[in-house]
C-alpha cells in the first residue's frame, strides 16, 4: 500500500546548529527523505547555520558525508539523489549571541513563503536566537521556530522561556518539539482509539486494571555525560516523552481532531496527575559489567546520586481512572531496547471454564520499537483434544506485516514533524501551557527526593532496573511486562 504524498510549497528552512549531531543524525536525513519522497517543491532552500567557517560548496560536502553515515540503510532513494538535494542547501556562518552573519542570512529568505528555524543548538541559546531572528526583520508572521528538547529544567526556567519567546513569536508559530508524538504508533493510538467503537466504552477504570509505559534503552549517557547528569531518567524522559505518551493514553476524546482541542484535553490529563508517593517511585543508576564503565564513569562527579532509571505508580485523579494506576518505567543501559504501552484490561469477572487454573486478561499492546505495531492479547481455547483449557494468543498487527513493506518506510518522526511544520499543523507538538503543567507536576517530586538526599539504587547492566522497581507491581499483585527487543 504506498503511501500518499503530497508536495508542499517551497519553504525556506534553517537550521541553527546545522553543523552538530542532532542535525547529522536526524534532522538532515529526514529532509533528505522527503527530498527522495518527492515532498519538496524545486526552489526549497535549506540553509545551514552555525559558528564553524564554512562556505556552501563545504557545506554540502559535510551533508553528503553525513547522509552517507546516517541514511545508508533507506532504500527509497535513487542514485544521484544527494547531487539534486545538495542544490537546496547553503550555509551561513553565524553567532547565535554576536552581529556577524545575521544580515546574509536576512538576505537569503524569500518573502512571502513559509519559512522555518529550527533550533538545534544548546537551550541557553533559544532566547538569543529568538531576539536576533525579530531583530533581523525574519520574525514576521511568515516564521515558524522549532524548538527542541530540553524545554526548560524546571516550571520557572520553562516559564521564562516561554516568555522570552512569546516577545517575538505568537504561540501559534512556536513549534515545541517531542519526537515521540511523531511516531507512526503513537498517532495510531489516537486513530485506534477515537476511530473504532470497539474500544473506548472499554477505556476506563471499570475495564481496565492498568497500564504500563516502558521506555527501554540499552546505551549509556555515553557522550552526554555532562548534560545527562544534571537532568537525569526524571526530566529527560519521563517529564516530556512518557508524560506525552501518559496523556494520549488517558485524554478524552477531543471534539476535533484539530492543535487545540488536542492539546486542551492533553493539558486536563497534566493537571489531574495525582501526587507520587515515596514509596510509589524508585529510582536506580546503572553498574559497570566488565565491558562497559558504570554511570559514575561516565560523568564528572564521581558521587553523583543522578538516576538513570526510574519507575513510578502513578494516578490520574479524575472519573475515567480512579482506581486505574499507571506505571512508568524509563532507563538506560536495560536488558533490551524496546518501548511499548500495555493496556491491562481486567479478568473476566466470573470463569465458566472449571478445567483452566490461569488468569487471563486483554492486554492491549501499543509497541513504539521495535516492529512499531499493535496487538491485542486475547483468550481461547487451547487446540486439540483434552479439554477446555485457555491460552492467551495476541492478534497482532505488525504495520509492515498488515500494510506492505511501505509501511516500514512510513516517515520516520523527524520526518513528519519537520514535513508538520512546514504545513503549519501543531497538533503533534507540545503548547507552552502543556510544558508548564507537566513541569509544575514534576518539580515537586524531584524536590523531595532532592530534600530527603534520596540516592538511586544501583543496578546491574543488562538488567531491567533495580529489584524495588518490580515490587512496586508485585504488591498489589500485578507485574510489569515482560520486554523483549
Ligand atoms: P551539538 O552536537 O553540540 O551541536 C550544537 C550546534 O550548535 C553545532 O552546530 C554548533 O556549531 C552550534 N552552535 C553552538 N554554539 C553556537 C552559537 N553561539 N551560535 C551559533 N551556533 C552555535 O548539539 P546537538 O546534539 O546537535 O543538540 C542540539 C540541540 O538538540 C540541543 O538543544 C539538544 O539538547 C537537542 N537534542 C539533541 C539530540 C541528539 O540526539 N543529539 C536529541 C534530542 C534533543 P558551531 O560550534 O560551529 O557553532
């Protein structure tokens, strides 16, 4: 089934921070897809800017270098195609804090198209660049920024970056950006859930026992180190991408599938999340193996009591899920990579079948990677002879497996989200409200554990985390999923 694509209008593009790693590994190559996907009207121009002395001749080599690094496994481009997509880009050398190149740059945008700038250099930058783009005439109604994480460390520093960029740019134009909205599951979830009959009467307390937000990962801080530990598991993960992930799981239903009464409904879920107790959080930092270092190792402060894990039981306080926990769990250097929301349905409330000893429930897998999918766990009768014994089987929909191998090149996130912007449609990006509530919820949780000097449990390499975070399931009888990459 190949999928749709419709070309958009050339767009003038800049990339702050064209030269760092997001902009190699991931921004560059999704425009380079989409530039083989056939997206991009001639004329587009893609500008890359940064301090590094480049002229655009050199700068197209660094792309093609890069392309060829981070894009080798895609199939979908013919030969040639890095030639005709180096023509869109040009580079201009600038500082985000100082005069120089700001006019060259000024001078290149085409007035009258959509014309996009996109942040990817350290946040203490986001405010400079704001007050420079309006400065150079580039902040008119025209302008779209793209933000990326991290948006703030806590509810003041968000607040006052919200501000500084709210003096230049409507909200309307702010495009907050958190990659795991543009996953193809995720937006499935909203399809699956607001788009069937099936399964929203069920989407409630009444039927579901709980839910479960794994995201795995098997690397380390590695590089990182520095800004890793002074974030952590808690503001690196779980204040922006499980909690968006939490609230797409939990909203109502919007009245329209449109940015606002999206991100209205998102918004109640932030500020209906209940308290979390100490004993309903565990937080853990990752050993050595004799391979690879332990966290300590890898970051400057050698008692740094910054975690790597973090498991959590946590309620939305409302009429859909009281009596509904959900769990949380997020780390680095886990057994597996893998990602996945598991809808735990509850047991039949009567079983007929005397001969079956087990328990059985619906569980709803939403798999985010690998083999993004969905499945459905449900119960049947054992085949063959010798009685009425019941097995759980999963009705699986495994998007290359239902929809062709086309559907295994759908964009990647970065691809539809950079693709969003340009069409002017923020439904899958975080307002500035959203970003404030889901800090003004995380504040106080990281202040306790700050004022208690809570230090994370270690926990061995290849592990799923630290024992504790197992019994935060096991006593009220439940256990977290099994997960494997
Ligand atoms: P990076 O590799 O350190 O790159 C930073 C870029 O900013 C470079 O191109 C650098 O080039 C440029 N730059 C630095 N100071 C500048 C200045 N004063 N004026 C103009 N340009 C300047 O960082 P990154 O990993 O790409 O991350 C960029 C942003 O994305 C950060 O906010 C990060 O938190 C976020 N992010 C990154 C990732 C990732 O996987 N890398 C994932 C999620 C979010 P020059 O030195 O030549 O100026």
């Amino acid at each position: 089934m190949a999928s749709r694509v419709i070309p958009v209008d050339p767009f003038d593009l800049v990339i702050f921070g064209g030269t760092g790693d997001l902009a190699r590994r991931k921004i560059l190559p999704a425009l380079f897809r989409r530039f083989c996907a056939g997206q991009m009207e001639e004329g587009t121009r893609i500008i890359g800017a940064a301090r590094s002395q480049m002229d655009d001749v050199e700068y197209r080599a660094f792309v093609a270098e890069a392309l060829l690094e981070f894009n080798s496994g895609h199939s979908g481009c013919e030969p040639g195609t890095i030639k005709r997509f180096q023509k869109t880009l040009s580079y201009v050398t600038l500082d985000a804090r100082g005069e120089e190149g700001w006019d060259a740059l000024a001078a290149k945008m085409h007035p009258g198209r959509v014309r996009a700038f996109y942040f990817s250099v350290g946040p203490s930058l986001f405010s400079d660049l704001a007050q420079r783009l309006h400065q150079y005439g580039m902040a008119d109604h025209d302008a779209r920024i793209v933000v990326e994480k991290p948006f703030g460390r806590d509810l003041a520093t968000a607040q006052a970056l919200n501000r500084s960029l709210a003096e230049h740019f409507d909200e309307s134009q702010i495009y907050r950006i958190d990659h795991y909205l543009g996953k193809e599951t995720v937006q499935n979830l909203m399809a699956l859930r607001f788009g069937n009959m099936l399964f929203e009467p069920l989407w409630n307390s009444r039927y579901v026992d709980h839910i479960q937000i794994t995201v795995a990962e098997t690397v380390g801080v590695g590089g990182r180190g520095e800004y890793y530990d002074r974030a952590g598991a808690m503001r690196d993960m779980v204040q922006n991408h499980l909690m968006q992930l939490l609230c797409l799981i939990a909203m109502e239903p919007p009245a329209k599938f449109d940015p606002d009464a999206v991100r209205d409904e998102k918004l109640k879920v932030i500020r209906a999340l209940g308290e979390v107790g100490r004993d309903d959080l565990v937080r853990g930092q990752y050993l050595a193996d004799h391979e690879k270092p332990g966290y300590l190792e890898h970051v400057e402060n050698p008692d740094s009591i910054t975690e790597s894990f973090i498991a959590m039981k946590l309620n939305v306080i409302n009429w859909r899920w009281a009596g509904t926990p959900f769990y949380l769990r997020t780390g680095k250097r886990l057994s597996d990579r893998a990602s996945e929301i598991a809808v735990v349905f509850k047991e039949a409330p009567h079983n007929i079948f005397t001969e079956d000893t087990g328990r059985h429930r619906n569980i709803l897998t939403i798999r985010l990677q690998p083999n993004e999918g969905i499945d459905l766990d449900v119960t049947i009768k054992e085949p063959g002879p010798g009685g009425m014994r019941l097995v759980d089987v999963p009705l699986d929909m495994t998007f290359s497996e239902a929809l062709g191998p086309d559907a295994d090149d759908a964009a990647d996130a970065y691809e539809r989200l950079i693709m969003d912007v340009v069409r002017g449609n923020q439904t899958l990006f975080m307002r500035g409200d959203e970003v404030e509530a889901a800090w003004a919820w995380t504040d106080p949780i990281i202040a306790s554990w700050e004022a208690r000097g809570d230090k994370p449990i270690p926990y061995a390499t290849g592990s799923f985390g630290p024992e504790d975070a197992l019994a935060l399931l096991h006593r009220s009888g439940r256990k977290w999923r099994e997960i494997r990459a």
